[in-house]
C-alpha cells in the first residue's frame, strides 16, 4: 500500500510538472514572418523549398490549426505580444500603436525585461517599430531595402520627396511611393531587408552576455514586394503555379470581402479588374521565392544559435501574423475574416519537450503569450486572453478550446468569426444599430477554400444556431461599447 500511494506521488510529480523545470532561466527566440501562408514543406506543401522550417518543425510540435486574432499585421502583432484579443486592446487598424490605447499594458517586452531578461527586437516585430521603445534593452533600425535594383530605389527616392512635399500622409502616401511588386536582382541576401535583418540577430547572438535573453526576430518576407535575390526565384518555374478559381463564395455578404487595394499600389498591377492569368502565376513565384527567401534566413540564425551552444537552452517559436490569398476567389493580400487569412503557421521547440511531433488542436496566438511564460518559469500575466499550451507540448492530441477566434473590422461594422473542428462561422455587426447584418457559414471538413457559405441552407440552421450562440456577437460587441464608446471609431480606417 506504501508502495503504491508513493508511486501514485510520483506520477503526479511527473504529470504536473514542466520538462523545462530542470533548465534555469531558458532563452526564449521568436521569429515572425509576415503574410507567410501554412504552405511550407512541413505543412505537406512539397513544392515550397522551405528546408530551414521544416527542420525547426522537426525539433519541434507543429501546430497544424493555429490561428491569429485578425488578418492584418498591426493588430495581429499587437495582439500576440500582449496576449490579448483586439477588442480587448481596442486596435483594429494600421495607424493604432500599442500603448496609445493601452499605455499600461503588460507585453512580452515588459514581462521579460522586468524579469531580468536582455530584450531584442530585430526587423519587423511590431507594426510600429517603436512600440514598446523603453521595453527593449535593443532596438536598432530596420536595415536594408524591399528592393535591390538602383534605378528602382532611385525612382522611390524621388516619388518619396514629392509625396512629402506634397503633404502625403497614410494611405495616399503609401499609393504614390511603391516601387514594382516583383524584383529578382542577381544579388547576396544583405541587399534585400531579411538578410540584413539576419545578420543583425547573428551579431546579438555573437555578442551576448551572461543574462537570458528575450529575442524577437521579424522578417518581412513574403510580405509585397515579392522581391527576393534570383537564386531564390530559379528554384521554382512560373508555370508549376496553378491559377485558382476566381469566384466570390455564394451566398456570402460581398462587404465580408475586400478590393485588395494593398496591391493594386504597386507599379505594373492594373488599378482595376481580375489579373491576368500569366501575371497572377508570375505573383505566385514571386511570393514563393519570397517564402525560401525568408527560410533561409530562419536558417542562418539558427545555425548560430547551433554555433554558439545555446539550442538546449533557448526556447524557438516561428509564428505567422497573418494568412494570405494568392488569387484565391479572385482576391489578393488580407483582410477578411476567411479561413486562408486566418489560419498561419505555428511552430514551438522548446527543451525537453518531444520532437517531430504534429497537433492537431485548435490553438490562438494570445496563447504564446502565457505559453512562454509558463515555460520560463514565470506566472501568466492576469491580463492575458490566452492560454497555456504546455498540456498540447506535452500530449499534442489534447484540446484546450472548442473553438478560435478571429475579427475583422468594415468600418462600423465588425465580423467576429470562429473556427472549430469542422465549421468556420462569421457574424456581422454594426456597432451603431447592435444588429446583426450579415453571416458566414464555411464548411471545412475537405477544403480550406469552400465554394459556398451554406449559413442559408436548411439543413445547416442547427449547427448555425449552435454556433451563433457560442460565438456571442452582439456580446462581444456589447462588452467593447461598455468599455468605451468610441472605441470603434477607428474602425473606419482599417479599410
């Protein structure tokens, strides 16, 4: 009996506890990418050269239903340091820096600085490069160009003065000042901003010192432009690209989508109507050189992380803000509430954890947060939304929420959308009349890019009616009102 009730302890002991209880004060690094779709080797998508993540995944849990809170990179962003959902942090748009809404928020910035860890930002991390300034123990500039080819930076240089002296601000700014969408200059890694951003992170990694370090790693590919050094557009033939099917879902409200303006900016892209099928496959080797662009500067700085002996004790995550669209529907870029712009990649290697292994549960990127706060020893902030994923680190089969949840804004009106198992359900609502003005019912149990919403179906009407309820929209908005009424008037400049 003595026996068995010892034996019991231990296996709660065991149970209960982290692997990392073992390692002291572990590094943590995160590697954002940006507009990085889940189709990485990895993910089973073979064509895509992606050898640097897909070895990461390997010592690792890859999450193969991961999430982010909108589809846009700001509010993403902002939401995954703070462990928070959008409406709890009240940024919707591209122009809302962190602590403008929330100026005492406790952030993955602070919580590790105020724990004795050296700080870094490299590239882009957050949307502003200096949220979070007084935060981070490093903060240089973003290094480096979107373009190579000379005549090109020229040609920006010029347009840049003009719109400035002009009084350009925003997104009219943003229309007269880019340069081509495509580029493949014969050039090294530095000439474009990742590799530049890369060398960066080698050169802390080099140079550090006794202290734990929180390190954030922000690389901006495959983000537009798709320009990459042509050795990474010789891996693919344009003509391996397939043209999706261009047709809106039926019986989806047409506000749920957008006009996909963030392209048209660009030079040699027609202000209006469909894209040809030669330049829409061109775009798609473009964004995929992009993809094994950025992954072999994931590549180099692990490699240094490897060189410099602190894989056992660093905790890797590599997260994507946000999905993208290639066409899909006859759409381009972000900004809508589909399961393409909010599915992303997801990838943990932490110490003493499994490797090579895969999950298939509903996860969020407020869970990052309180995830790596627990695996460094530390409490979970009572601030943040999100949850701890250590039980999935340890049993990736195991569930922890029955649903994700994504949002995102037109105008006054916001669709709150979920995803479960099987089903992704959006509604719609304004903020003025506390309506609801139009939902979204997608199944995905085969595709992820369903032809239809069957929300109108009657054979759906109880599955919808379940999830409405669960969803709660006109509670979700009703919470954000209380906490401040004109805490949406910033919707309007999300679009």
């Amino acid at each position: 009996m003595i026996k068995f009730k010892f034996a019991a302890i231990g296996l709660l002991l065991f149970l209960t506890s982290s692997p990392l209880d073992a390692v002291e004060n572990p590094n943590v690094l995160v590697i954002f990418m940006d507009d990085l779709r889940p189709e990485l080797g990895c993910y089973g998508h073979e064509h895509i050269k992606s050898p640097n993540i897909d070895t990461l995944a390997a010592d690792g849990v890859l999450f193969e239903r991961a999430y982010c809170q909108q589809g846009i990179c700001a509010p993403s962003r902002a939401s995954m340091l703070a462990g928070q959902y959008p409406d709890s942090l009240g940024i919707y748009d591209l122009w809302s820096p962190l602590r403008r809404t929330v100026p005492d928020v406790i952030s993955m910035p602070r919580y590790f600085m105020d724990r004795g860890y050296v700080t870094s930002s490299f590239g882009k991390v957050y949307h502003h490069h200096v949220d979070d300034k007084k935060y981070w123990t490093h903060l240089p500039d973003v290094p480096g160009e979107k373009w190579a080819d000379a005549e090109t930076l020229a040609d920006i240089a010029r347009r840049t003065k003009a719109a400035k002296d002009e009084g350009l601000t925003g997104m009219e700014r943003f229309h007269a000042t880019q340069g081509p969408a495509l580029e493949r200059a014969d050039v090294q890694d530095d000439a474009y901003r990742d590799g530049a951003v890369a060398t960066q992170a080698i050169k802390a990694l080099r140079e550090r010192k006794d202290k734990p370090f929180f390190m954030c790693v922000g690389f901006a590919k495959p983000h537009l432009p798709f320009a990459a050094p042509k050795r990474y557009w010789d891996l693919y033939q344009q003509d391996q690209f397939a043209v999706p099917q261009r047709d809106l879902p039926t019986d989806a409200p047409k506000f749920a989508f957008t006009n996909w303006g963030e392209l048209r900016a660009y030079q040699g892209i027609p202000k209006q109507g469909p894209l040809s099928d030669e330049l829409t496959q061109e775009l798609t080797h473009g964004y995929a050189a992009c993809v094994s662009y950025a992954d072999a500067q994931v590549g180099r700085v692990m490699e240094e992380l490897d060189r410099q002996g602190l894989r056992e004790n660093t905790i890797v995550v590599l997260w994507g803000d946000h999905g993208y669209k290639l066409g899909d529907y006859g759409l381009w870029c972000k900004h809508t509430n589909l399961e393409l712009d909010a599915r992303v990649p997801f990838i943990v290697s932490a110490p003493g954890f499994d490797k090579g292994t895969r999950s298939p549960a509903l996860v969020e990127m407020v869970d990052i947060f309180p995830t790596l706060a627990k695996l460094t020893g530390g409490d979970i902030p009572s601030s943040c939304d999100g949850k701890s994923l250590i039980p999935v680190l340890q049993t990736p089969t195991k569930t922890i929420r029955d649903f994700a949840l994504s949002q995102y804004p037109r105008g006054l009106t916001m669709g709150y959308s979920m995803r479960t198992d099987r089903w992704r359900y959006t509604e719609w609502i304004n903020s003025e009349t506390k309506k609801i003005v139009g939902r979204e019912l997608y199944d995905h149990q085969t595709t992820q890019r369903p032809a239809a919403s069957v929300v109108g179906n009657p054979e759906h009407s109880k599955i919808a009616s379940e999830l409405s309820k669960k969803l709660d929209a006109p509670g979700r908005l009703a919470k954000v009102l209380a906490k401040d009424e004109d805490a949406l008037v910033n919707r309007k400049r999300s679009e």
